[in-house]
C-alpha cells in the first residue's frame, strides 16, 4: 500500500486505510506500507546498526566468504534499547499501532526488539517456515484468531539481488492449529507447489505479518548486507509476564504513555543489553 501525503505528513492513517490494511492481514497474512521512515533516519539506523553487526560478526568468526548458519549467510540479533533504535517512530509508529489495536485489542505489548540480516555471500536460502508454533500440539484442528504480529523495517532497498523474504500468501496463516505444530507436513515440500513472490520494497518501508505466514530468508547476491529490523507485538493475555528487553529507568521514563504500557512487562530499570562489546563499537 502506498500511504497518501496528508497521511505521512500528519503521521495518522486515515479509518478506511486502517480497515483496509487490517483486513488485507486477517486475509492474506501480511500488509506493506511503503517509504514511511524519512530517509535520514534509515540511513542513521542503518550506519549505526551496520557498526554492531560487524563487531557482534567479529567476535563469532561469522566469515561471509566461508559461509555460515548452513549457507543461508542469515544472522538475527537483538537490538540494545537506546536510541536511534529505541525512537518511538520504530517501537510505537502510530500506523503501526492503529493496525495492531484493531487485530490484537489496544492492551497488547511488544515483548521482541531484533534484527532480521541477509549478509552477503550467502548460497542457500532459509528453509520455509513460520514463526511461531501450535498452540495445542496435534491436538486443535481449527484455525486460531492472530496472536503475534511480526512487524519489519528494511533499513535498506530490498531488491531481487539482496536477499528479499520469499512469502507464501494468501491463507498460509489460516491453516488449522496443529499445522504450526511438530508433526505437521514439511512446510518446505508444499510450497514448492504453492504460489510465493519476493517481498521488494524501498527502504524504510513497514510491513505487519501475521507470525504463521510461511515465509524464508533467500541468498543475498549483492555485496552489502540486507538489514532489517523486527518487532513482535503480542495479545497481552497470551504475552509472558517476564519480558526480555533490558530497559534503563530513565529511558523507560522518557517514553510517552503508550510506549510505555506496550513495554511495561519487560526488564524495567536493567542495564542496555548488547549482543557486541562496546569498545569494539565505539571507533
């Protein structure tokens, strides 16, 4: 979806833009909002977040050349709460939330803050897969109302050549329950058969999932990394109460309200938490 001019200019998303979006999720399994972040912006997260993964690379001898995580060259880390990741543009974007508190109900949380990277030189892509499992083991045979929703922010283009995500749409997220489950059929064997495209989009771009969507990292053929940025907001009735995103007080504090209510079961009061050493960082 391309968002209108008054829209981006006010930062609210018109009712029947909302409607549509939430209902091309509960639909299709996904929305995409395109070129929302202003250019700077993506730019800034994208130098800052480029100086971490080549430390947080560094330290576990991940070599593009030589290959890594089975050759799909694909890296995930969690972000350190602080700014410019923690601005409330990316952790509470008001097309993001009036989307979300229509599918999840507006008392949700948002209980993940990482990062989703296709890093050059990869030879495989991801195995095809959702991001979540079954409620219910083997046991429930219909399909559950949306729990999770992924949200993703390209931090650059993604091209045919740069490692998009290859998404199944179109009901993949309204299988039965027992179909996220263990001993469902291989995901990978019937797409091969089902319809998919590459998820192209400009950089600071928004797109909202539904978790059970099948999807698959592929191989980045360019010579930079493919960036992006993942959320995960969840129900609150289905969230755990002991989150994993270290937040200082004073940062937390600094929130506006509704920021904080999305944050409020996580580790309050901790310190940063960062995936690199500091001293690598600071150059």
């Amino acid at each position: 979806m391309r968002i209108s001019a008054e829209e981006i200019t006010v930062g609210k998303l018109l009712p029947e833009t909302v409607e549509l979006a939430v209902n091309l999720i509960k639909t299709n399994g996904y929305v995409l909002f395109e070129g929302v972040l202003p250019k700077e912006q993506v730019e800034n997260l994208n130098n800052k977040f480029g100086d971490m993964l080549e430390s947080y690379m560094k330290e576990r001898n991940l070599n593009p050349n030589d290959g890594f995580h089975n050759g799909t060259n694909h890296v995930g880390m969690d972000l350190p709460f602080e700014e410019p990741f923690c601005d409330e543009s990316i952790i509470a974007h008001p097309f993001v939330t009036d989307v979300v508190d229509q599918i999840l109900g507006d008392d949700c949380v948002l209980n993940y803050f990482h990062t989703n990277t296709s890093v050059q030189g990869g030879k495989t892509p991801q195995d095809v897969h959702a991001d979540t499992g079954s409620r219910y083991g083997n046991r429930c045979e219909v399909n559950l109302p949306i729990i999770n929703l992924v949200v993703n922010f390209p931090l650059v283009e993604v091209t045919e050549n740069n490692g998009p995500m290859e998404v199944w749409p179109g009901g993949t997220h309204l299988h039965p329950d027992n179909w996220y489950g263990p001993n469902a059929y291989d995901k990978s064997k019937l797409a091969e058969h089902m319809h998919s495209f590459k998820a192209l989009m400009p950089a600071g771009s928004i797109m909202i999932r539904d978790d059970r969507m099948w999807h698959r990292g592929t191989p980045n053929q360019s010579q930079q990394p493919r960036t992006n940025i993942a959320l995960i907001y969840k129900s609150a009735a289905n969230a755990p109460q002991n989150g994993s995103i270290s937040i200082p007080q004073e940062t937390y504090d600094n929130l506006s309200e509704k920021a904080k209510r999305l944050l409020r079961n996580e580790k309050i009061g901790s310190p940063v938490k960062r995936e690199y050493k500091l001293e690598q960082y600071a150059k």
